[in-house]
C-alpha cells in the first residue's frame, strides 16, 4: 500500500515528531510504504531525508497569494498522477482545506488526520468541513470526541502514535547533560519539553516552582524554541516572569533541542500543565519511556495516557496544587521511584511502535476498501 502524507512543513511538534516517526519505523511494517508532500523546507523536510524518506516539494504557499495555491495544488496533481498511491492523508485542516479537492478529483482515497481538536472558527477548520474524507483518524480518544463538529457522518476511529523507546544512556552520560546544563548531579531536576505557546502552561509552571522551598535541591528545565513572532515574545515573557520571582538561577530555557531523549535521560520529574486540553502528547509519552513520572492537567489526551500508576493528574490553572505535587515527588524519593519505575510498561501498552504501525495500516486499508467490514470508533491501545 503506497501512501502519501501531506503536510506544510514549515513548523516542528507533535505532528512533525509524528511523520518523522513514520520514516524511522517504516521496517516494522514493510506493507504500507509512506511517501512525504510537503509545502514548506525545513527542520521537518530534513528530518525526513535524513532517514531516507520520499519528500516532494509542493512549493511554498501563501493563501493571501491565490497563484501560490493554484501553483501548489498543480504540483500535487502532477505527484498523483505519476506516483499512483493508493491513499493520501492530510494531517490537519490546512492541508485538508488547500489539497483535498486536489486528491478527491483525482478520485483517490482521502484520509482527513485529526491531530487536534476539530472546530469551526478557523478559516482552515471551515474550509477544510466542506471536504469530506472517506475516513478520519484520530489521535486520541479525546479528538474523536469533537469530530462530529466537523465531519459529524464520516467514518473513524482512534490510534495512538507509535512512539519508539529511546536508547539507553549511562551515567556518565546524565553526568554530561548536567554539566552541561549547569546542574548539580544532586539536584532534582523537573523537565517540561514543549512549544512556547501559552496553553502548554510554561506560565503556571514558573508560579508553581515559586512556591516550592529552597530545599531540597531543585533545578528545572524548560526545553523547547519558539518558531513564531508571539513565541518569541511569549519566551521572552518567561525570562522575564522568572527574574521577577527570583527563580531565575534555577531554571534553564535550553532552546530548541535535538537531543530531547537525552536530555529526558538526565532529569527526575516531567511537567507540563496545561491550561488546555493536550490533543494527545508525544512529550508524555518520551518521558514515560525515559522513567520520568508525569505530572500535567487532568484533561484531553493526558487523561487517557497518565494514570496513578505513571503520574499525577491536577486541576486545570493551580500554581498551589502544582507546587503541592512537585513538592511531594522532591520529599519522597520513594513515590518518585515508584511511578518510575512503571513509566516505561504505561508507554509501552499505549504506544508500541509495532503494535501502532500495523494498527496505521490495518485503518488506512480500511479506508480505501481493503477489508470487508470497516470500523468505527473502536480504539487502537
């Protein structure tokens, strides 16, 4: 099965981490051989060619230049009719809106991947709504929930990512990423790995890490880069935000990193809280496999993902309940352990790569008619 996954290209998250996945696992399910159109070159398109994956160019797009659409869309047409796929998948409403009409005139099976959760007030939500896929595919039980908004009759079903485990690093190794990091081998560290946006709750994080003693010792990591003008300002913000609490010599913004399996490796507690619902979380699922118990918001995609066993869920928009947990894993290295040690089996139930590989192929043949009786609303976990 030949399938061509379409993507702008031009940010790096979960969605990128996702397709970049699907080039590295490609081995674990020969069957389905994926191919990658993207608009944009950058850290997504390299990515992909450095593990050998098919890229194709669609050109860069502009919607506020209707020429560079049109240009776009020609390119597309031309891949499709001299590849002959079987399926395309469009991850996310941009390019469903700019490149499902390309696919379904063309009379090709398209797949609509909700990565996010689906609305109606974004310009891409509304356009992408009067395209009607064959099949959907959400990323989590909690997208499938606001599907009906907009594409309330389409068949779908839920599958997780396939996550890979992570390699395994030394001591010396943690030793290196500290000193490196400028952290004390004996001091707590508490990694939150996430965009600068707002809603991943960097903010709340700070507040909460305000609140906690001087003891024992604590550092925490703030990995990640801004990709956008309101990122920039938003990281800026952050600095800023931590001098002002005078926590700033405890804490290090890492930038964008390559080396997050490392640096998760290095650390003792992984933290993000949310002031949204998280759609799925790749980054909970790294920290699991690299032993770091999870504490995050108790909604969207972490209430399927984290459980007593892993971590600790809190209400939405609490610097104080924040504090208390954190503080809690810092005193008790007991606890710590123990949610540790079953971090790893969490990720592995959820999101085995062979397991979700084949599970891909299984709803994509689906999709395009491959199997008698499709299914619906039935979760791959």
């Amino acid at each position: 099965m030949r399938v061509l996954h379409v993507c702008s290209g031009n940010l790096y998250g979960g969605i990128e981490t996702y397709l970049v996945a699907l080039a590295r696992l490609r081995d674990l399910c020969p069957a389905m051989e994926s191919e990658f159109a993207l608009c944009f070159t950058g850290k997504l398109s390299e990515e992909l060619q450095a593990h050998d994956a098919p890229v194709h160019s669609l050109g860069a797009v502009r919607v506020r230049y209707p020429w560079t659409v049109l240009a776009a869309r020609a390119a597309l047409r031309k891949l499709l009719h001299e590849k002959k796929y079987d399926v395309v998948v469009c991850h996310s409403s941009w390019p469903q809106a700019l490149f499902g009409p390309v696919v379904r005139r063309g009379k090709l099976s398209l797949v609509f991947y909700l990565h996010g959760a689906a609305g109606n007030r974004h310009w891409a939500d509304q356009w992408a709504a009067r395209v009607m896929p064959d099949f959907v595919i959400c990323n989590s039980s909690y997208t499938q929930s606001t599907l009906p908004r907009m594409y309330p009759a389409v068949r779908n079903d839920v599958v997780y990512f396939p996550v890979a485990v992570p390699p395994k690093f030394a001591e010396d190794d943690r030793q290196t990423v500290r000193s490196e990091l400028q952290t004390p081998n004996d001091s707590t560290v508490i990694i939150q790995v996430s965009r600068m946006e707002a809603w991943k709750g960097q903010m709340l994080h700070l507040e909460a890490l305000a609140r906690l003693p001087k003891t024992p010792e604590w550092t925490a990591w703030f990995v990640g880069g801004a990709q956008r003008t309101s990122e920039v300002q938003y990281a800026a913000g952050l600095k800023e935000k931590a001098r002002k609490l005078g926590i700033a010599d405890r804490l290090r913004f890492t930038g964008q990193r390559s080396d997050v399996a490392r640096l998760l490796s290095a650390a003792d507690i992984f933290c993000q809280p949310n002031l949204e619902p998280e759609p799925f979380g790749i980054g909970f699922m790294e920290a699991l496999y690299a032993s770091l118990p999870v504490v995050t918001t108790a909604m969207g995609g972490a209430l399927e993902i984290v459980d007593s066993t892993c971590g600790i869920l809190l209400p939405p928009n609490s610097s104080a309940a924040l504090a208390s947990a954190l503080q809690q894993l810092l005193i008790d290295p007991q606890t710590r352990r123990r949610l540790a040690g079953s971090a790893p089996l969490r990720a592995h139930q959820l999101c085995d790569p062979k397991k979700q590989m084949k599970a891909l192929e299984s709803l994509l043949s689906s999709a395009i008619g491959r199997e008698s009786e499709p299914r619906c609303d039935r979760q791959h976990a």
